[in-house]
C-alpha cells in the first residue's frame, strides 16, 4: 500500500485467502492511478494483554493511546501501520461464485469447498465487521464465520462484552 502510493497509484483487496498448510497468505489487489483521498483504513492496531479489547488508531492518536480497562496504556502491544479495510470485495467475489457456476465449477457434489469458500469470504466482507474478532448478532452486532479458522468469527462487538455474553451461555 505504501510503496503503491509513493508512485502515485491506489490499491485495493478484491480477496484475500490464508490457508494452515505452509502457512500461506494470498491477496488479490486491484491497482488504479492516483493516490489514496484518506488514509482511513492504513492505521495502527492496539492489543491489550489485560483484558483482550483490540481497536485501530489513526495517526495523530498515536499519542493518546490507552485501553478502558488501563487508562495508562502499559498493556497495549501496538502494530502497524497496516491495512485495516475490507480484505475482500464482495462484488468481485459474486462475479467469481457465478463464473464457477458457469463453467461447472460448482454443483452436482464437486465444488462444493470452493463455493463454501466464496460464500464464506462475501460473508465477511460485511463493511460493519472491523478487522478484528467476534461477534453476537442477537445483541444487535455485526458478525461472520471466518474462513481463517473453522473456529473463528469476526465481530464489532468489544471483546468484553463479548466475554460476558459467552460465560453466559
């Protein structure tokens, strides 16, 4: 993103897949002339090791980082710059379903994995859902499986809040 920017050209994830075996991360950009008008998803990332929140900070809050469970900021392991946008297109990844449709890709036992894949990726390309974790959509909060991990979801719901609702369950 940086060194696309620098030569004046903007780029944006139309899917991006992570698979256990290697472990291997791929992503698909598309790359268009001119600079990028905000640097809203290019931000940092802070973890908080006491009670688990995670949030994305712009620059100019570098200095004014802390978690509401610490206002002193000394459990917070930041990360970043990074790209904290949508990893995937979800228009891009329909036309893709419907071109594995079209060419027999999918259907009749076969394909089934790949169309579970895509659909799973339009899934967590929810603009509500951040980059992060979890998720209860019964407590009004944006929420997908993650094709990351079986095991995963992505959310907005604050991690203790999401904590909570999982003790009580």
């Amino acid at each position: 993103m940086r060194e696309a920017s620098v030569l004046g050209y903007r780029v944006a994830p139309l899917f991006s897949y992570y698979s256990y075996h290697g472990p291997v991360f791929r992503v698909m950009l598309r790359l268009n002339r001119g600079k990028l008008l905000t640097n809203r998803h290019y931000e940092f990332i802070s973890y908080c090791t006491k009670c688990g929140h995670s949030q994305s900070h712009s620059w100019d809050e570098l200095s004014k980082l802390s978690c509401t469970c610490n206002k002193e900021g000394r459990s917070l392991v930041v990360s970043g710059p990074l790209w904290t946008g949508p990893l995937h297109s979800t228009s891009y990844l329909t036309e893709m379903l419907n071109m594995a449709e079209q060419l027999g890709w999918m259907g009749n036992g076969s394909g089934a994995d790949l169309q579970k894949l895509l659909q799973l990726m339009v899934d967590e390309s929810d603009p509500k859902l951040p980059f992060g974790y979890i998720k209860l959509d019964e407590e009004g909060y944006a929420v997908s499986r993650s094709h990351i991990a079986t095991n995963a979801i992505k959310t907005d719901c604050p991690m203790a809040t999401c904590i909570r609702i999982a003790k009580e369950v």
